[in-house]
C-alpha cells in the first residue's frame, strides 16, 4: 500500500509546509516511512473553508444519500483489508486481534449511524398544526427540526487507531448529523490515519459530495488543534484524549468571539466496587478478571478500571492476596508509544511514593521495547479520601486497590471522587440493600454503572452512555459513544406559518423523507 | 397582600444582611414599600446547600408527584389573584391586560410541562436487551434513563416579571426534569418575586418536598449572580437578560473547577426582510403591524423586531413612507425602569448618529415617566453592512430599516448578521423563489423562522424554539421556550446487567411509570 505523508484537503492530497513528524514502531522505537508533512494554519484555513461551503448541500441532502455514504466508508474500510491491520499493528504495537475487532467496531458503527439515519427520530420532528378557532388567540402552525450546527473538527486519539479515529464514532456521528468533518490525526499513527482516510476521501468522491466534507489534517499537535478549534468555520469540536488536551481545547472554544460546543472525553478512574457477597464465590476467577480488565490493551483504555474498593476483613484479605498473585503473573504488552510509556512509569512511581500504598503486585515486563509490568496498588480509605495524588489516572496499567471498612465509608468515599465515565459494583443478592444505598451517590458521578461486569469493552449501541460528569468529559449531557452521540451535532429549528414550497422536506406534510413525527405531542411513526 | 421584604430559603423567610433595594414605579420613579432586604454570599450558601441536599429525593419522585407539584403552583399563582396583577403593574409599568396575559401564559406553561412529565418522553429510556447467544461476544443488558443535573440557578428577567421569573420557563422546565431550583429575583420586580416565590414554596410544602426544592434569593446584582454561578452545588444556570450579564455568568461557569451549562438568552435583532410581493397590497397595513410589533410593552421584547430590511424602489418607498407615518402616530409607554429606559435613550442617539441614519418617524412621548417616543429609522445596505452600532441591540421601541437593491445582496448582508432568535420573511406566492434562495442563509443565523407574521408574541407549545446561535443565546442547542426546554437539565446514564431490583423504577421491565420506551431501537409506546 503506498503512502504519500500527505493531508487529504476536500479531496486533494497537500504537503504540509510546517516540518515532518514519523511514525515509530513503539515495540522498537524505529521510525516508520514515509515521513508525514504537517500543515501550516494556512494551509488548516483552506480545509475549513471548503468545509464551511461543503456545509450548505451536504447538510440538505437526503437521508438515503448520508446513509450509503456511511456505508460506502465502512466498505471502502475493508477492502484495505491486512494492508490496514498490519499499518495499525507497526504504528501502536496493538495486537492483529485487538485491532481486527475494532475494525469491525469501527465498520460496525458507522453502519449503525447509517441506519439511525435512515430510522430519522435524531430529526426531532415535531408538527403543532393550526388551530384557527383557537382562543383568545388562533394558534399557527409551528414546526420542529434538528438541524446539523455546521462543520466539526474531530481529533484522532491515540488508543483506538480506528474507532476513535478519523472515521471513528465523533465522525460517524457527525457525518451521520449532516456535519462536514475536518478531521486532525493523532501523531502517533499516521499511515493508519492516511490509509482510513482516503477511505473516507474516496466514499465522499463516490457519493458525488462536496469535497469539503472531509478532510484529513496533519499538523503539530497543539498548535494546530488550536488553531483548528479557533478557526470560525468551526461549530463544534470532538476529542478524546488527556484532561491537559482537552481542558486547552475547552479554553479555546470558550474565549472564541462566538463560542463553540466542545465534546471532549479526557479522563476516567472507572472505580470498581466490591461487595462482601461476592466474596463468597471463588476469589480467584474474581482477581483474575480484574487483573485482566485492568491489563488488556496495556491499560490504554478509557474505561480501565483504575480504583476497587475492596471490603476490610478476611474474605477481602483473601481476595487482595489473589489479586497480588494474579498481577505478579501478568507481564507487560508494548504500550502505543515510548512517550505513554514513561508517562505511565513517571505515574506508578508517583503513586508508589504516596503515604499508605503498598504494592500488591508487580508483574513481568514484555519482551519488546515499552512493555513495562503491570502493577497494582494497596491503600486504606483514610489514606485516598486525604490525598488527590491517588485520584489521578494513570494510563496504562495500573490500578490501586482500597480498602473500606463499612458502607457508610464506601459512599463517603464516592462523593469524594470527581466525574467518572464508569462505575462497577460486584455483588450477590445479599448485598442488594448495601448497593441500593451506594447507587445514589454513584450516579451523580458517573455515565455507566455495571453489575458484575467490567467497564473495558464498550458495546455500541443504542443504550450506551459513553460520557459523564466533568472531568471524565467536558460535557455530561452527551455520549460519544452509541446513537445517541448524534444529538452533539444538531440544534433545533422552528419554523412558524411556511408554506409547504418553502418548508424543508423533513417537514412537509407529505413526509417525503418518511420520517418519524409527534403531531400536537402524538407519535405519527409511519417508517416501520 | 402582606410582603415581608425578605429571601425564601428553604421554606424560611430570612432578611439579608448585605442591603436593601426597593422596587420602583417607573411611571411615576417612586419607591414602592417594603424595602428588600439582600443576602450576603454566605446566606446565599444555605440556599444552595438545601438545594443540594433536596436533589437526593426530589430526583428520584415519580411523575405523578412532580406533576402534581407543578400544577399546584399553577394553581397558587392564580389564587393571588388580582394582588399579584396590581403589585406587577406597579413594579414594571405593563399594562394589566399584558400582564394578565403573561400569567395565563406561566400557568399555561407549569401545566404543559405537568403533561410533559406524565407523558414521561423526555426521561429517554432506552433499552438494549441481553443477547446472551450473540457471536462473537455475547450482549449484555443495557438500559439508558436521562437524569436530572442537580440543581439549577435560574436568574429572572426583567421584561417577564411572571413569564421569565420565578416561576417562569427555565423554572418550570427545571423543576419538571426534576432539579431543585435556587431563584435569583430581579431587582426591578421584588414584590411580583416575593408574591410569586411564595406561591412556589407553598406547593414545595404542600406537596410534602424537601424544602429545599425551591428558594428565592434576594442580593445585589451581579455580585451575587457571580456568587450563585460559581457555587459548586449548582449544575446548571438558566438566565434571561443583557449579553453583559449573560456573558459574565458563562465565563464564571466555564472558570469553574467542574464548569457546568448556562442556558443564557442575551440579545437578538429579529430581522424581518420584505420580499416585493408584499408590497403590491395595502402597505400601510403592513407598516402598522411592523409598528405595533416594535412599540409592543414599548419594545421590551427578547423578540421585538430591530432590523426590517425593505427593497429599494417605489414600492419599498411606499412602504417606507407608511412606515415613517406610523411610527409618528406612535406614543410611549412606561418602560420597565429609568435605567432601561436611559439605555434605550443613549440607544438611539447613537444609532441616529451613525453615518447614513435617517429617521422615518418619531412618535410622541407618553404623558408617565420613562415612556420614550418610539422612533423608526432607515439606512441603506452598504451602510449596514460595514458598520457594527447598526447591529446591536437597543432594547426598546426602536428600529432600523435597511434598503436592498436585490437578493444577492440581501443574502451577503443576511451573511454578515450575528446569531438571531428570529428571522421574518414576508412574502406572497411570486416571492417563493427569491425566499429560498435567502433561507439556507437565514437558518444558519436564527432559531425561528416565520412567514408572514411578527417574532413577538411567543407561542409556548412542542414545536416553539425560542434560541439561536451566540450571541442570540449561549447555547444554540436548545430552547427556553416551549417543551424541548425539559432537555437542557437533563443527561443521560446507562445501566448494564443491573438486577431489576436494582435498578430504577423508570428503567425496570414491569415499567411502573408507564413510560414510552424504545426496545432494541423499536418503540414501546404504552401510556397513550
């Protein structure tokens, strides 16, 4: 598969004038060819630009047309077939495994939008006919919809090569809303970033688009997001990455003379609780999965379960024990780069140091470059709730176990923790009353919450919440994961007393579009 | 009517510590009795706090309790009866009739978001159920409910002493998507607060609530906005009035250590653009009802037309010319204060210095204080277009008609307008083909567009959007008017694998609220 460094703008492919970055081969540290070329921001202005004019007819176009553009991205996706699995494999040192599966996430997701788009209830349909007699005053006809607020600028991340990248869920959702999508890759994998990106490129061709649509930007890291963000031609922002990151791009967005929506998913704890009732099974299996949820992907996960609070006492001494030799047994994966990597160790050296945290255990490092052993930590309550050192993230893998003594101290303790994406309790049916008198306290915290499950492996689908309160991202209100993640990109519109010539067709009273519609607050669901 | 003077915190009457003000007759600028007594930043805390600690269980009642709760205020506030109409109209100088009006409509609205609440939509349940024999990867029952942020900070208006105040839309819709709301009165109507605050806190105890649900705060201005934002029990903030303030609270939110939505409705043109064909009927018709739109509650309207663009020509200059006639027949009426009405003074002579300002028409001075003569004025498009005094706001009677020589330069000045709530088209059917070459412009720019009709007189209903794009709000994304406003205060969080007896009775499967739900992305509608 050739490469060529270069940025795809609305269909061209554009050296970059501002120097070159390389990928590297993080199981090796060896950079990778060919060099990639960064943009300079005048060369970002002309992405946004055709962006801004690709916004006018793409917004309008019919849902079967969005629909099979969806579609024809995630066909053009595999047919890059092993070219593309090997690229991600050398770029992020990612297993072939893994990422198969989040090919088949990625693909899986953006024909999932395709479908909500054909479906339309994102549309917001809502018809108050005339009521002439009405008195004292006759009411006219009102009409609702969601429009697409405009262009999107996406950042890549770097833990999800695919399905948080350039056709990720922030671009399936937002091509899916009616928004082009000016999307900046991630530094440490760009020959994936290019080979998915002319996927998209080439599916915006197909599909006879406006080739501002799309557009693939390399660029020095800050300072073009920055400039991205700042750009006017930009209406909303979607990013996953680190709280500095996406604080920064919250700031840009917020000092903007016409400030901009940021959807920004930076950091997660993901605590895990533990009831006494689960104690009473097999200690074993229970440390294992733990060791497992915590090590899989190197800990490179969003919802990597950083925090369980075990109980105090024998059975939860016994659990602790296993889960030191479970993490003693486990040995190190090459992380997605040598800069994670010391990030992760400068962490767990951090976290080591603090008073009352013990190791529980250490296990081996991977044969390659930056596999560093997986390590888990040991402290008591008092010691957490005092020490904002042990409520930080560590990415990677790595995770700090607490010991608690009574509920009473479990939910003093979860109202002391900032947002989270996640929350998992563990329990058995004798824990019921304990767990409904924590659930309160954890639902203000958090996006998710699982019962004997683990947080990593998000299911795409309709009822998940990726998200949660700040800091865990920069908006609770929303997911950036599942269908629901289109509602970031749309804002509603009334149209009051149109004729139906001048009406949107979403909004004509022959529903052309067939879409579903509340008529005086009743659903008039005529797609089934 | 017996008026204390004091805040409502909780349930109790507190006299403040930091101050008094009084309301004031704008007609005649004489103080009215009691003085009020305003809070110091740390009384304001055991507002907040209470409202904290009320979120616990007021979040979680059902419907039919938070229902119940709105209409008894609906029916708290009528039972003042004439004593709340005769306390406004002295406070605020409207006409008995407007106000009278503006109580059906806050009533009317307390009541549809009661239905809202039964009719439990808005809660937005979601669920994925259980695929245990799914390959590869089995599913997992997943469940999606939205719910309430915390609570609200909601900052009454002046121009809507009932309809955007203490129980007005941003408190109905917070109250209805269950969060505990800390009301900040408005200096210029402290009597209709208090009158109204009270009718609130007696449905909170006579529907048996944590006190804390509701408290009405007295303080000095913006100090205590600041203060009220900034305070970490607060999750939201909906707010109506200038962009000065309206800006100064979301730099506050967005400063904060966890940032949180403002919902802040600031300032807004509401062009209206006269297409030919309008003018071939009586155009001294027409002229009258821009008129009337203009001087209605003497301009003080979010909605009130402040820019008419009419075409060149003779027919534009008939038009103009009646336009000029009315505007001279037109007298004053009281405005809210002697502030606002000196701001709309300074306004207008600004405005008529610009280069290129003429007038059309000045009416007469009422015979009160604070009644200024409305005044029309013209200019041509260039003009317009390169000068920002012409695009901003005078809140009051006052407006500005710009000439158009064709549609292409109305589209480019269309372009240049900052974000809108409305946009007016008047049009007949020859006009179809001009008006939708200028639409797609216009919806980039506003949140309701109408035919044929005037932006003032905002009907509360499912379909209304009462927002628009900064600087028209802070928040394009949703509505402060009408049903869809529930969503502001709302987020969504996901359940995985929770037993059912865990899990919250609105997600669990005997779906004791009788709630609409979607089941595997097919609807479950079962309440209708």
């Amino acid at each position: 598969m050739n490469l060529t460094g270069h940025s795809i703008i609305a269909g061209h492919s554009i050296p970059g004038t501002a120097g070159t970055i390389s990928g590297r081969d993080p199981a090796t540290n060896q950079p990778l060819d060919p060099a990639y070329s960064l943009l300079a921001t005048d060369q970002l202005a002309v992405a946004t630009a055709a962006a801004a004019e690709a916004h006018a007819t793409f917004s309008a176009l019919p849902p079967s047309v969005h629909a099979q553009f969806l579609e024809a991205i995630a066909d053009n996706i595999e047919a890059l077939g092993a070219d593309l699995i090997e690229r991600a494999t050398q770029e992020t040192g990612l297993p072939t495994a893994r990422l198969e599966g989040e090919r088949a996430r990625t693909t899986g997701q953006l024909r999932l939008f395709a479908s909500v788009v054909r479906e339309g209830a994102f549309r917001g349909i809502r018809i108050d006919p005339a009521q002439p007699g009405r008195t004292p005053t006759p009411r006219v006809d009102i009409r609702q919809r969601q429009v697409p607020l405009g262009p999107v600028a996406v950042f890549g991340a770097s833990n999800f090569p695919l399905a948080f990248s350039n056709a990720g869920g922030d671009t399936a959702s937002a091509l899916a809303a009616g928004c082009p999508v000016v999307f900046k890759a991630h530094n440490a994998h760009p020959g994936t970033s290019e080979l998915v990106g002319r996927a998209v490129s080439d599916a915006v061709r197909g599909a006879g688009l406006h080739p501002g649509v799309f557009s693939l930007v390399y660029g020095p890291g800050s300072e073009i997001g920055v400039a991205l963000v700042a750009d006017p031609a930009i209406k909303a922002v979607g990013f996953t990455g680190s709280q500095t990151a996406g604080l920064a791009l919250m700031r840009t967005a917020a000092a903007r003379p016409e400030p901009i929506p940021v959807y920004a998913e930076m950091s997660s704890l993901n605590p895990v609780i533990i009831f006494a009732g689960a104690l009473t099974d097999d200690v074993d299996a229970l440390a294992g999965d733990y060791v497992t949820s915590v090590t899989g992907s190197s800990g490179q996960l969003c919802t990597s379960p950083g925090l369980l609070f075990a109980p105090t006492g024998e059975a939860g001494d016994r659990f602790v024990a296993a889960v030191g030799r479970a993490a003693s047994a486990a040995s190190g994966q090459t992380m997605l780069s040598e800069g994670i990597a010391s990030a992760w160790k400068k962490g767990v050296v951090e976290l080591a140091s603090q008073d009352g945290v013990t190791v529980l255990g250490t296990g081996t490092d991977g044969s390659s470059k930056n596999a560093p052993a997986p390590a888990i930590y040991s402290t008591e309550l008092p010691d957490f709730e005092k020490n904002s050192a042990m409520h930080r993230e560590i990415f990677g893998a790595a995770s700090l176990v607490i010991r608690y003594p009574d509920v009473p101290s479990l939910i003093h303790a979860v109202q002391q923790i900032e947002g989270q994406l996640t929350a998992t309790l563990h329990l058995r049916d004798q824990d019921h009353e304990a767990a409904a008198q924590v659930l309160p306290a954890i639902e203000q915290k958090v996006g998710r919450i699982l019962v004997n499950g683990w947080p990593t492996g998000v299911e795409v689908g309709r009822a998940m919440v990726h998200g949660g309160p700040f800091p865990a991202t920069s908006d609770s209100r929303t997911t950036s994961v599942g269908t629901l993640a289109i509602t970031r990109f749309l804002r509603p519109v009334a149209y009051q007393n149109l004729p139906q010539g001048l009406l949107p067709p979403a909004l004509r009273d022959e529903n052309p579009w067939n879409l579903p519609r509340e008529i005086d607050g009743e659903s008039d669901i005529q797609n089934s």
